[in-house]
C-alpha cells in the first residue's frame, strides 16, 4: 500500500467533513485515526475553515505533503456522521484502498435534501420561531411565507454563485420588506416578532458553536475565524433589514417602526 493512496484517501474524508459543517478538530482527529491504520508512523495536520495541510512519515522516513482548499460550505450533518463511522469502521479493521475510495464517493455524491423539502422546513422554521418570540398566528403565517420565499432566494443566488455576504444580506431585505407591507395592509400587527422569527434561518448557529468549540480545544485560527465570519454574517443581516426600514421611513415616516 502506497503512502501516496493513504495521505489522498485521509484529506478525502477530511475536506468531506470540513465541507459539511463538521469542526476543525474533528478533520485532524478522522485523518490521524485513518493514517494510523494503516502504519504510518508520524501524521501532522493543520485545518482551517478554508484549507487542510497533511505531512505525513512512514516506517521509512519517507515524508509526504498534501495541501487541499476547501472552497465551498454546506451544512450537511448526515455526511460527517458517515465520515465519523467510515473512520472508526478503519480503526476497527482496514479497509482495502479501493473499498475506502467507494464509501468516500458514494458519501461525497449522496443527494442533498430538494428544494421543496429545505423550502418546506425553512418556512415553518421561520414561522414557529415567530410563535416562540410573541407572535400570533396571522404573523406565523407571514413569516411562514417568509422564510419560504428567502429560502428559494437563497437557492437562486447560491446558483449564481453570489458570496454569502450579499446573500445574507439580501435575505435580511426580503424578511423586512415583506413584514413592513404585510404590517401596512393591516395582516398583522407585530412586525417586529415577524422580522426577528424570518430572520432566525440566517442566523450562522453552526458557525458560532464551532467557533466556541474549536477554541476550547484550542484551534485559535480556526476558532477565531469562524467567530469573524459569524460576525460579519451577523452584520450583513442587520445592513439588509436596516436598509430598507431606512428606505421605509423615507418613503413613509417612519410610521409603522
């Protein structure tokens, strides 16, 4: 078995994890477990939110080095539990190479959920949080739209490959708009239960608790810039929603906020 085939097979599944919402550690962990299966003798990674190093040594000296940048994130949860088992499964009893590259494709190639299923439950995630800040079932309904209607622009704009700066803040605009027209026409009275409950599907909870996690396990870098990012997601929300109140209250006096 070449050193070659194991240091490939351990940033697979790594950049599999990193990629679907898994934490930095977790990516270090899975790669000295697979390495140490399989007799190598000193494994070295660094793992940052946007790239995995690898060096590794075997029982001949022989060192190797591997870079891989990860370029897109999801959440996918499902996966870096499969990843985590396909792991353990190694440790337990090596795999041949060619059986390890099929899990790892057929993991990498699962299908998402569909649009009509993420849509479906981003819509009632919007509307049971306006439940749970205040409101009642007129504005339940609003933010039930609501959280439809950013989903499916999240979607189209993920397509276009917009970064997720102007996504977020797109969203926070579209959750903003409609509670202030819905507000206007006299469907609802709580525009800020609305807003609060719409927006809570963009709000970066993984990326917080990542951030917290791989700090205590003492991961500064990774730590610190997941909470950069959690952060600038948080500002890019507030510039949407704060435009167009602006726009509102220019247009209108500000009456309804």
């Amino acid at each position: 078995m070449y050193i070659d085939d194991i240091i490939h097979v351990a940033a697979d599944a790594g950049k599999i994890i990193l990629e679907n919402g898994g934490e930095t550690y977790r990516v270090e962990q899975t790669i000295t477990m697979i390495c140490k299966s399989y007799g190598i003798a000193l494994t070295e990674s660094f793992v940052t939110p946007t790239g995995i190093m690898i060096s590794i040594t075997n029982t001949q000296n022989r060192t190797i080095s591997l870079v891989r940048r990860i370029n897109t994130r999801t959440v996918n949860l499902n996966k870096v539990a499969m990843i985590n088992d396909l792991s353990r499964e190694i440790v337990s009893k090596p795999l041949s190479m060619e059986d390890i590259r099929k899990r790892i494709h057929y993991i990498n190639n699962l299908p998402s959920y569909s649009l009509k299923t993420t849509t479906f439950f981003s819509a009632c995630t919007a509307g049971f949080f306006t439940l749970l800040f205040g409101g009642h079932y007129k504005e339940f309904f609003v933010a039930f739209i609501i959280g439809a209607l950013i989903n499916y622009l999240s979607y189209f704009l993920n397509k276009l490959e917009v970064n997720n700066f102007l996504k977020d803040m797109l969203g926070g605009a579209l959750a903003a708009s409609i509670a202030l027209i819905a507000t206007y026409l006299g469907i609802v009275n709580n525009i800020h239960t609305i807003i609060i409950g719409s927006i809570m599907i963009l709000v970066p909870g993984i990326a917080i608790t990542n951030a917290i996690r791989d700090t205590i396990a003492g991961d500064l870098v990774s730590g610190i810039s997941r909470s950069i990012e959690a952060v600038f997601i948080a500002i890019a929300i507030a510039a949407g929603t704060s435009i167009v109140f602006k726009i509102w209250s220019l247009i209108f006096g500000g009456a309804l906020i």
